[in-house]
C-alpha cells in the first residue's frame, strides 16, 4: 500500500513553539521506525510544523508564497482581522494597504481559492 501512496504533505500551522531547543519556523518531520535498522516508514509522506512565533526572527521574503501565507495568518491573528481583510486594510482599520501581500493575493491562485471558499463559508 505505501509503494502506491502519492505524495502527501501536512503543514501544521501552530501558534505556539513546539520544540524549546530550535526556534527555526519551520520544522520538518519524518515518521520514523525507531527499532533496529531505524529508517523513514513512509518516504513519500512530508510533516512539517510551521511556528508562527518563530516568524518575527525569520527574514522578510514576500517573493516566497510560503513565508507570505504564515505572515497573513500571522497578522491576522495579531489584528483580529480575517486573512482577505489583512490584504485589504483601510484607514478605518488603522493600517495602511501592504502592497507585498496586496501583490501576493494577486499572483496566487491557491489565495484566491482559499478567498472564495471562505466567502462561501461565511
């Protein structure tokens, strides 16, 4: 059954750090056999847990797609804001439009998708 598994990646998105020894944003995980030959159970399955704590000591890179998500939520959670209204802020909010993420919401098909479906589910 594994050998016909597709590629599977899990982020876990967490409020909290997770390890008290790293302070990297993101931590890559493997399921592991722990006995004796110790090797990767399953090859084509990813984890990975992204610390949003972590972020404020990660440098800025609105070009990558990843860091620009965990900024959103990131900023969200911060303000009380949804994900679209982060993109979109007006003066009345007290933020000024951040054109990074406004040209990130732009470019990615996968936010808009996510917009889309959140506006239904609202």
């Amino acid at each position: 059954m594994v050998a016909n598994m597709p590629r599977v990646i899990n982020i876990n998105i967490l409020d909290f750090k997770i390890r008290d020894d790293s302070s990297e944003l993101l931590q890559p995980i493997k399921l592991m056999y722990t006995k004796e030959p110790r090797r990767v159970a399953v090859e084509q399955f990813f984890i990975y847990n992204a610390q949003l704590p972590c972020l404020e000591n990660t440098p800025a890179d609105f070009q990558d797609d990843f860091y620009c998500w965990l900024y959103l939520m990131n900023r969200a959670k911060q303000k009380r804001l949804t994900i679209e209204e982060v993109t979109a802020v007006t003066p009345i909010v007290g933020l000024q439009p951040d054109e990074e993420l406004t040209a990130f919401a732009e470019r990615n098909a996968g936010f808009r998708q996510y917009c889309e479906q959140y506006g239904r589910a609202a």
